[in-house]
C-alpha cells in the first residue's frame, strides 16, 4: 500500500476519500465489519489507504481512517480509535484486516 498524501485532520481525510469514491461508512462489530447493505468478514476488504492520527494533549483525538474495499466494490470509509479508545474485539477484526 502506497499513501498518496497525508490530510491534516480527520475531517479533512473524510472528505476527501468521499470525493475519490469512498462514500459507505463502515463499523466494527464483533467479528464482522458493517454497513448498511450488511456484515461482511475482514477477508472480504482490503485496506486502499489509511491515515493514523495522534491528539496533541488529548489521547482521546488518536484516530485511524481506513479507506477500504470489499471484494465485491462496495467501497468506504471506517474510523477507529486506538490507544485508550480501542476495544478488544475491534483489535482483533483489525489484525485480520491487516492480514489481508
């Protein structure tokens, strides 16, 4: 995976992955990723892009876009946080994701 380029914010790599296609806004769950047309495993994405983002004075602003597509085309966009923010089964959907 190579980046392309780096946005300043969450927000503005929000916005800018929604203008290259990326409009599905994906959640964890556990063991699946989902979205509004359903669930769907990690093998079934790969990972286009991602963007990580550290809180200056804040732990709660660490964030990580992902610009993701699943093996059907269904392309989007799923923000976690990490560090404190992260949770034990979003961790383990993620290192699967990354496998793939």
């Amino acid at each position: 995976m190579e980046r392309k380029s780096h946005y300043g914010t969450v927000t503005e790599a929000i916005t800018k992955l929604r203008a290259q296609g990326f409009t599905t806004d994906f959640n964890l769950e556990e063991n699946c990723i989902s979205c509004q047309p359903g669930k769907f495993g990690p093998e079934e994405f790969e990972i286009v892009d991602l963007y990580r983002y550290e809180g200056n004075s804040d732990p709660a602003d660490e964030a990580t876009v992902y610009a993701i597509e699943s093996t059907s085309g269904i392309k989007g966009i799923l923000v976690t946080g990490y560090g404190i923010s992260s949770d034990t089964y979003s961790t383990e959907i993620l290192k699967k994701l990354h496998s793939h």
